[in-house]
C-alpha cells in the first residue's frame, strides 16, 4: 500500500506530545539544580515519574498508528483483519523501552552536563543549555517521524504474518519512499524488507513497506 495517509496527523500528535513532556522536564531539572550544581540534585524519583510521562502519553498515540496501518493495509487488500488484542499489546511493552530509552539518554546527558559544569565553571543556564537540545521541539518531531515509521512498520508486518495464516498466501513486500531516499535508503529501495530490514533505517527515516498479494505477481 503507499504510505499511511493520515501519518502527518499521527506524526504532529506524537510530536506535540513529547514535546510538552520534554518542555515540562527541563524546567524540572533547572528548577532542581543548586549552585553548585550535582547530579544528585535530581533524584530517581523524578527520572521514574519522567519515564511514566512517556510511556504514558505514547502508549495510546503508538497503538492508534499500528491500528491505522493494519486497517489501511486491510482496506488495500479487502480483507481487514481485528489485530486491536495485538496492537495493544505491542504499545503497552513498546512504550515503556521508547521511554526508558529516552529518559536513560537525557539521564546521561544531563550526568554528562553536571561534570562539564563542574569542569568549566558553567552557570546553572550554561548547563541548561548544553541540554535543550534533547529537550527541543526539533528532538520530539524527529522522535515521532521515527516512531510512526516504526508502529506503521510494525502493524503491518503483523497484518501481513496474520494474513498468511488465515488465506494462505504470503504478502510480496518491498521498501519504497515517496521522496528521494537519503544514501542509507537508497540501497533498499525496492528491495524485500524480511532481508535488508524494515523501516525506519535511522532517525527521521519516513520509508515505508509495500505489500502486494504473491499471486497477483505471476
């Protein structure tokens, strides 16, 4: 199928809603910090509650854009498939690594900034500044261009392994990109994904999978 039509509308919802985390989170860590500032100035408690808002707000965003990539490629083909149990499933346990992989980063940036500060004699706002950009508007749409490419890739590949079960037939699938794929794309363009690997490919990748019906091919 070409690519999922309402993914710029998932896109800016996952976007804004990392956003206003990562906003929320960095006045947290300034309004923490004392002069000097330590990395103990922010606590487990509030990498923990971090990792919950993540986990939190993607969760339901994450199994909406599986559940539209199944029903868009069950549209395609005409033979929808319920994989709601599946795409829930996936979000819950998928969220939760999105999140603690996010706030494992910023932990270590942020440890990285305190002993940087403690070096150079930075202010409380020089530190705050080495750390906006993993707290940026830019940041949390490159995370939700990745995301989305990677809850589209994942609903489908489970429609299409579905599907195979239930009629019998494998799903021809091939790489494809609306635009002029970047050079670590360009390589797999047209190719099968079950052997070069399924999008996303690298940050702010929007590949996607084709799936056509193996014996509409011969």
């Amino acid at each position: 199928m070409p690519q999922l039509s309402n993914r710029d509308s998932h896109e800016a919802a996952l976007a804004a809603a990392i956003a206003g985390i990562h906003e929320k989170a960095i006045q947290g860590i300034q309004g923490k910090l004392k002069n000097p500032p330590s990395e103990h100035d922010v606590d487990e408690a509030f990498w923990l509650a971090l990792i919950a808002s993540y986990r939190d707000a993607s969760k339901p965003l994450l199994e909406a854009i599986y559940l539209d990539a199944v029903a868009g490629l069950g549209d395609e083909l005409d033979s929808p498939i319920d994989l709601s149990k599946d795409a829930a499933s996936w979000a819950a346990n998928y969220a939760d690594e999105l999140a603690r992989n996010l706030v494992g980063n910023r932990k270590q940036s942020f440890v990285k900034a305190v002993q940087k500060a403690t070096e150079s004699g930075w202010t409380i706002e020089q530190l705050i500044e080495y750390l906006m950009p993993s707290f940026s508007v830019v940041n949390a749409g490159s995370v939700a261009i990745t995301e989305t490419t990677n809850a589209i890739s994942t609903g489908e590949r489970a429609y299409a392994s579905k599907y195979k079960v239930l009629f019998g037939l494998a799903l021809v699938a091939i790489v494809r990109n609306d635009f002029d794929p970047c050079d670590l794309c360009k390589d797999k363009q047209g190719k099968n994904p079950y052997l070069v690997g399924f999008p996303p490919y690298h940050p702010n990748c929007r590949d996607y999978v084709e799936y056509l019906v193996e014996t509409l091919l011969s």
